[in-house]
C-alpha cells in the first residue's frame, strides 16, 4: 500500500480546521516546530509513525483518520496507550509495533 502524502497533508489540515486550531496550537501540542507542521501539511515532509501519533493525540483523533481517511474518536483507554507510545524512542516503538502485529494475529478464544 502506497502512502499518499498530500492526501495525510490534507487531512491533517482539515481536522485542525475543524477544530479551530491553528498550526502554531498543533505544533506545540505535538511537540513539533510549526516549519515541520506546515510542511506536513504541504507534504513537503514525510512525517514518521510517531509523529502520526503526535498529531493524531494533539487533534483528538487517531491515525487512521490522516492515513486512510477513517476515523475512530479515541476513549480513554486509547489516550493512555498514545500518550505511553510518546514517550518511547524509536527501537521501543519499533518492538511494540511488532508486538502489536503478533498480537492482531492471535485468535482469541
């Protein structure tokens, strides 16, 4: 599956539009400069997974909403999971990653 980043760059813009933020407001809230932001949002920059998150917690969405244009609005539960995720550095959320796959791919019983 190929990634459109103009589309993501798009949808980005149009969540914080709705919920009238600014870039600057997102920037911060993500932890990223409002240069970055800008250029994510005119896919002149590939944000990574984390980032995606960033901006997912920061605009009150999940992922899925900027990279397949779906949206499931996050409980609580998955506000304490993003927020956990913020803090590890890229080798951590590289090995959750993989256990996020081991485990979609269990059946439950």
């Amino acid at each position: 599956m190929e990634l459109d980043y103009k589309q993501i760059g798009r949808r980005i813009a149009k969540r914080r539009k709705k919920l009238n933020l600014k870039q600057a407001e997102v920037s911060e809230r993500a932890d990223i400069s409002n240069t970055y932001m800008s250029n994510i949002e005119r896919a002149k920059s590939i944000p990574s997974t984390e980032v995606i998150m960033r901006l997912a917690f920061a605009l009150e969405t999940t992922p899925d909403e900027f990279l397949v244009g779906t949206s499931h609005r996050p409980d609580e539960r998955w506000r304490d999971v993003s927020e956990q995720l913020r803090k590890l550095d890229e080798s951590q959320l590289e090995l959750v990653s993989q256990f996020i796959e081991w485990v979609s791919q269990k059946k439950i019983p």
